[in-house]
C-alpha cells in the first residue's frame, strides 16, 4: 500500500491506473465502513483500478469546533493499521490543521482529489463535509463532477438492528457501558492501548494486584463500571483474561478517576509495560461496599463472570 502522510507529500506520478476514491473520517473504521471500501476497492479492481481511500489522522472539529469534538475511537496509528488490513492500494492520511481548513471546498475538489490523488471516481458518506467554514458536502461534489471529469456516488449509511451503524452510535454505547453492542458494530472489541503506571498498590493486598494505567482525554474509555477484558502485553500474543475497573473506587475514598486492570491467573512484572486493553462485557456498574471484606467478596464474584465468559467465548475470538 502506498502511504501519504500530507498534502504536499501525495505524488501518484508512476501511477497510470484509474484511481476510485473513499474521502471521510471513517473514525472507528467499523463495519460499514470496511463493507463500503470493501466494495469500493472491488469494484477498482474488478476495472483494472486503484483505490485510494482519504482521511484525517485527528477528527476535523478539534479545529473548527473544539468544544463539539467527539473522542477518537481509533487514534491515527490504530485506524493505519486498520486500513492497512483492508483491499486498499492507497492511504492518504492528513493531519487536519487551520491551513488545511481554509481550503475553499471547490479547490480541495479540483486541486486535492482530483488533481493530486487524480481520482476519477470519488465516494463519501452523506454527513461529510470538507472546505472552508465546511461549505463542501456531497451537493457540491455532485456539482462539480461533471466539469473535472470524475464520477461521484453518495455512499448511504448501512443499518444493524435498526440502528445506522455510524461512529457517534458506537460512542453512544460505550458511554453507557454497552461494549458488546459497540462491538458488533465495530466487528471487533473496542480497545484501548496505554502505559501502565504506579499505583497505591491496594488491590495486591487483597489479592487482586492490579496495573494502573495512564490514559488522557484521547484515550476513549467506557462508562464507568467493571469490565471482562482480553490484555496483550506490549501488543504481543496471547490475549490474557482480566477485569478492569474505570471509576473512582469509592469504597477506598478514591479521589482520581482512575483505568485498573487485574490480569487473572496470571503473575509477572508489568513496570514500563503498555498494554493493548480489548474490552469484551460489562459485569457491573462501580459502587461503594461497606468495607474491603465486602469489596474483596465482589471481585472474586467478578473474577469468576470474567474466567467464565472468556473460556465460554467463541474460538474466532482467541
């Protein structure tokens, strides 16, 4: 896969081959989005062509509306990686900046899509928006179609359950805990990646050590609760059955909201590790208990739905 990182940096020169192009955030890359390039990159293929898709390595309203800017669910090396497992022959992925936000909509167009990326068929969603003071959406990319040569198609949105699959629908649910429903609609479990660091150490105490990890505001974590969960260790293999908790650990007089992961059935050493967190169920919302005794009892209740969900869970999933 060819790979561009910038405007300036997107050369196609050696390219001869009809370029089909997917323009969007695609944040999540869930499963309508990989069905949707899926086909896109069918079709390129199925004519003798390439398919480019383009994207933003940060979401377009951390610049222009900060304030209304959703959390990532893919920051930009999880959503590469995840685009780079699909049919595609290009990725182009921007950082959207003020420079790249005062592009007229009519010359990212002309200049951007057609002229660098030479595409000749060009797809987005319903919802997107692109130029200066977002004046660009699928009006205008109809509009000019015919002028610069190229052929546009909406891509309309695809339905689970009577839900659109969208990325604001899976934020949704993870703000409410629901991680298995976000999990359909992502194909795989939302995950998070995070360094461990030090911890009061409370929980080895009462026997359930466990890591502290940093996250920050780009880190997209569920509503606070206890979690089954599937851990890798620096990104290796294997996944490792654990719980974790997000909250603020009321029982123990917690005054940070803290990330807390318990590995089960395992022992070892986890200083300066990261660890790539998958999260599978919701075993319950975060509450007080009346003392650790009655803390410790709940977490052996919740360490058994945990070892109980991961070895029942289906074989694809190992």
């Amino acid at each position: 896969m060819m790979l561009f990182e910038s405007i300036d940096a997107i050369d196609l020169g050696a390219v001869s081959q009809p370029v089909h192009a997917a323009v969007g955030t695609f944040d999540g890359v869930h499963v309508a989005h990989r069905a949707l390039l899926g086909r896109i990159a069918g079709e390129a293929h199925a004519t003798g062509g390439l398919a480019l898709v383009f994207t933003f390595q940060n979401h377009p309203r951390s610049v222009v509306s900060p304030d209304q800017c959703p959390p990532l669910l893919t920051p930009w090396p999880v959503k590469r990686r995840l685009l780079e497992e699909l049919p595609l022959d290009i990725l182009v992925g921007i950082r959207f900046d003020r420079t790249v936000a005062s592009i007229p909509a009519a010359d990212f167009v002309r200049d951007v899509l057609v002229g660098r990326c030479r595409a000749l068929t060009i797809h987005s969603g319903v919802n997107f928006r692109f130029g200066h003071m977002g004046y660009g959406g699928p009006g205008l990319l109809q509009e000019m179609a015919g002028d610069l040569g190229y052929s546009y198609e909406q891509l309309e949105p695809i339905r689970s359950g009577g839900h659109r699959i969208s990325s604001t629908r899976i934020r949704e649910c993870l703000v409410q805990g629901d991680v298995a429903s976000a999990a359909k609609m992502l194909g795989r479990p939302h995950r998070i990646e995070a360094p461990v660091v030090g911890g009061d150490a409370l929980g080895r105490t009462i026997g359930f050590p466990t890591a502290n990890l940093r996250t920050d505001s780009a880190t997209f974590l569920p509503g606070d609760g206890v979690y089954a969960v599937a851990v890798r260790i620096d990104g290796g293999d294997p996944r490792i059955p654990g719980m974790m908790n997000i909250g603020w650990r009321p029982t123990v007089g917690g005054r940070d909201h803290r990330a807390e992961v318990h590995l089960i059935d395992w022992d070892g050493d986890l200083t300066g590790a990261t660890l790539v967190v998958e999260f599978i169920e919701r075993l319950r919302g975060e509450r007080k208990f009346e003392d650790i005794d009655g803390l410790k009892a709940q977490l052996e209740k919740d360490r058994d739905a945990a070892r109980k969900g991961w070895l029942e869970r289906p074989a694809q999933a190992n």
